[in-house]
C-alpha cells in the first residue's frame, strides 16, 4: 500500500497541472447539460495520462476506469461534476470567465479538477493498490432530473459494479487545509414548486367584478409559511420533528396600479429529510391550496417537481474517512458537520450504494474567498486543490486496500 507522505508528495507535484486544469474549466465554463467543449478538455487530460475512459455518456458524461491489482476484487466510484450557474461573475482575476452570463460559482470547475488529481494519483500508483477506480465526470447536476439520475439509468453503476462511492464538494465558509464529515443523513430532497391562481381580472375600482388572485395568493403564501415556518415541522403521523423547508422566491401578477390580474405565478421550494413526510407535505400542499382556492369560488393549479432523494452518508463508510482523513491531514483539519438543507444530485448514488460526501475548505486566510456558493464573487484558495485531490486518492487507497 502507497505511504501516506507518498500521495503527499504526489498531490504536490501535481499541484500546478491541477490549479491550471481548474482556471481553464473557472474561464470557459457551460450550462448544464451543454458541458461539450469542457468535457472534450477532460478528455484531453485523461488522454494525456494514458487513463481508459469512454465518453457521450448522457451527452457529456465521462466514466474513466483505472485498474490495480486484482482489478475485480472491488470498485470504488469517484464523482465530479462539470456544469456551471447561469450568473455573470464578477471577479477580476485573470482566469475570469469569458463565457458572458455564465459562471463556476458553485465550484463544480474545483470538483473536476480535483477528481482529475486523484486520477493522476491513483494511476501513478496503480501496482500498489486493489481493485478498480471508476471515475465519474456527470453533466447537469444543477438542474432536474440531474446528471447522476441519468447516468444510473445508463448504467455508470454497473460493469463493473461499483461497490462504494466518494464525492467532494466546495465549502467555502471552511478553511482551506480543512474538511467536513457527517455521518448517515447529511442533506435533503429537493422539489420544485409551481402554483398557479387563476382569478377574475377587471378594473381596480369596481371590486363587485372582479376577484384579486393576489390576495388568494398572498392567503395561500401565509399560510404555507404558519404551517411550515420551522425548519422541523411535525409530522403528525409519527410525532416525529422532520427538518423541512417550504419556501416560496417568486410571485408574478401582470397587473397594474388599476389593474388586477386574471392570475398570479408563484414557485418555491420544499425540502425535508423523510420520504413518508415529503409524500404528506405534497398531499397537504394540495389540499391546502384547493381549499384555500375554493373558498374564493375559483380553481388554482398545484404543480410539484420531484427531484433529488436526500442523501445520506453510510455511518461506517463515513466514520472510516473521517479517520482516515484525520490520518492524512492532522485531527484538527477534519470537522464534523452539521445537517444541511441544500441539496445535491450524488444524492441518487447514496441511495444506491455505501456513499462518504464530504466537504473541502475553499477559503483563504482572514476569509478571503469565503463568498458563497452561487454569487457572482465565489472564488477559492487554491492551495484546496492540492488537499483535495490528496485526500481522495487517499481515501480511496485506504478503501481499495482493506482486507476482504
């Protein structure tokens, strides 16, 4: 098995390939699902390392595989993913993006970046571990039905059958140097929200005719929020307090000072941690809705967006990295952390086979580049790369090579 001070070593040779990988995928980055040109870079960067990977994968996907000793004995999957935000960035660095009104702001260019040093890593090393790394690279996490989703569909589980998986993410309020467990559940499902008021429109002044959907609306928001407002809202089946967030950021009444309109958009969120009480809250929501609706004398429509499953660490897998980090970095750089709220697509794979998603320091020091996630300043230090991709190469030594 590879010494510790030997991955070490290794992370740091390949720092500066790796930080000019990540500036290139921060200054060209694309859309969801439209990841073409920076997935045929990746390609160039497993090329380059005689790394075996197939491409075209739910469009833009990549599954890379490295095989060590015994090469069927286990299989452990490593994610990236590769899409970025719809947001113009506003840093004025030299790796700025020149992709107008499209950004890396939630990392995912650092995410690659450090998949592709592991990958270096692993195959420099590849006689002194078992088993085989599959890595990989997904599109479209971003955006329902996420990229993970599909390639479970298409297979990137099976052949060979992946036994574990790991994943990183950026975590900006953290340290760089620093990282992130949470055992068993750790964030949550995800649906979209879509309610549409369908009022009676007419002239402000003359109330008898007309029926304002935005003070159905407004109704339908308050009561939403009373019923919700806390993060552990009750189930009353169970008794049980369930973290859950019901949370409304647009409205939209194409109205005027004297107009009312014929109808009202709203969209929002839901998110919880239980599959029994996500089914109960989309059936109160409902009802709740229809009734509120009803007592106007008119018909609203409820649409719900199922999305990402929680995810949820495996306690052993989980517990075993977490020590293993502590190993590579020193006890006081790995944190345990609390639940999250947010979500995440690698949620799909969690849900399918043993899973440890932690999180990577990206700030700098006096916490500098500690914006976050999804703003147009979110930025990192870069020295997270060379821990980054360590660490996982790490972590997946350590699993490849217990005793089975």
């Amino acid at each position: 098995m590879p010494q510790l001070q030997t991955i070490q070593q290794l992370a740091q040779t390949y720092f500066e390939k790796v930080r000019a990988i990540r500036r290139h995928l921060h200054q060209y980055p694309e859309l969801s699902f439209k990841e073409y040109n920076t997935s045929k870079y990746i390609q160039q960067q497993l090329l380059g390392a005689g790394i075996e990977f197939t491409t075209g994968h739910v469009g833009t996907g990549i599954i890379a595989l490295i095989k060590g000793k015994n090469s069927e004995k286990f299989t452990l999957l490593l994610r990236a993913d590769m899409d970025a935000l719809p947001i113009e960035e506003k840093n004025e660095v030299p790796y700025k993006s020149c992709n107008t009104g499209v950004m890396h702001a939630c990392g995912h260019d650092v995410h690659s970046a450090c998949a592709l040093g592991a990958a270096f890593i692993l195959n420099d090393l590849k006689t002194e571990w078992e088993g085989t790394v599959k890595i990989m690279f997904q599109p479209g996490e971003e955006v329902l039905p996420g990229g993970a989703n599909l390639m479970i569909k298409e297979g990137v589980l099976e052949n060979p059958k992946v036994d574990k998986a790991i994943a990183l993410h950026v975590f900006p309020s953290m340290p760089s140097g620093k990282t992130g467990f949470k055992k068993g559940m750790y964030m949550a499902s995800t649906d979209e929200l879509y309610i549409t008021v369908n009022g009676k429109g007419g002239h402000a002044a003359m109330p008898a005719d007309y029926v304002n959907p935005l003070i159905i609306a407004s109704e339908i928001l308050l009561e939403i929020n009373n019923r919700f407002m806390k993060v552990g809202a009750l189930n009353g089946t169970m008794g049980e307090s369930i973290p859950t967030v019901v949370a409304f950021g647009k409205i939209e009444g194409l109205g005027a000072t004297n107009v009312i309109p014929e109808k009202v958009e709203l969209a929002g969120t839901f998110r919880t941690m239980n599959e029994a009480w996500r089914n109960t809250v989309h059936e109160q929501l409902q009802q709740l809705v229809k009734t509120i609706s009803e007592k106007y004398g008119i018909a609203s429509v409820m649409r719900i967006e199922k999305g990402y499953p929680f995810l949820v660490n495996d306690e052993n897998f989980t517990e075993s990295c977490y020590t293993q980090a502590q190993n590579y970095l020193g006890k006081n750089n790995v944190e345990e952390l609390p639940l999250r709220m947010t979500a995440e697509d690698f949620a799909f794979i969690s849900q399918k086979v043993p899973s440890c998603f932690f999180r990577l320091g990206t700030a700098g020091a006096n916490k500098h580049f500690s914006s976050g996630v999804h703003t147009p300043t979110f930025d990192i230090e870069e020295s997270a790369l060379q821990t980054g991709m360590g660490l996982m190469a790490w972590l997946a030594v350590c699993e490849l090579n217990k005793g089975r």
